[in-house]
C-alpha cells in the first residue's frame, strides 16, 4: 500500500482535463471554509428564526393587505398564508439542531 494520499479527480481543471487533488487538499479546503464563518452557529441560526417570525406577526395585518389586493382573496386565506410561514419556521426551529448534528455517510465502495 502506498503511503501517498489517494488522488480523486477534479474535472475543474483551466484546460478542461481532469487533473488530480489529494483528500487532504480537499478536506483542508473545506475545513477552510467551515472556519471562515460561512457556517453559522446553533445560536445565531435560532435568532434568525426567531427575528423572522417577530417581523413576520409584527407585519402581520400589512403581508395580509397587500396578499388580499394583490389576489383578490378572502381575508383568512391571506391571513393563513403568514400563518403557515410562521408554522413551518417553528418546525425548523425545533429541527434545526438535529439537522445540524454530524452525521454518517453511506461508503460507495459498499
């Protein structure tokens, strides 16, 4: 067994020619971009959820409004459509921390 990293190929090449990148380029590069920021964390991702659904109950009767003129429909359904969006940010709010748990890849040699 050879003690070189294992090459994978990179069809990104200038040329258009796969060129090869180790694994440990790869995982550096991501590491790289996890710690840069891009990745947010539990708490910050929770505030987000939770100023979205406060702006969306603040501008409740406005969202409601401008849906009723702009769809010519009934008051509740406009209501709902703000009412749904506020369910479905809860539910993501109440997964978010499961989703961001580390998980285990299926292998594709398997």
């Amino acid at each position: 067994m050879s003690s070189k990293p294992e090459r994978i190929e990179d069809t990104t090449s200038s040329q258009g020619k796969p060129s090869g990148i180790s694994f440990q380029d790869l995982f550096d590069k991501q590491k790289a971009h996890f710690d840069s920021d891009v990745t947010k964390s539990y708490e910050w991702r929770i505030d987000q959820l939770d100023r979205l659904i406060c702006m969306l109950k603040e501008n409740e009767t406005r969202f409601s409004e401008a849906s009723r003129s702009d769809f010519k429909t009934a008051l509740q359904e406009n209501i709902f459509e703000v009412a749904a969006s506020i369910g479905s940010i809860e539910l993501m709010r109440s997964q978010i921390k499961e989703w961001m748990s580390p998980s285990k890849l299926l292998s594709l040699s398997s």
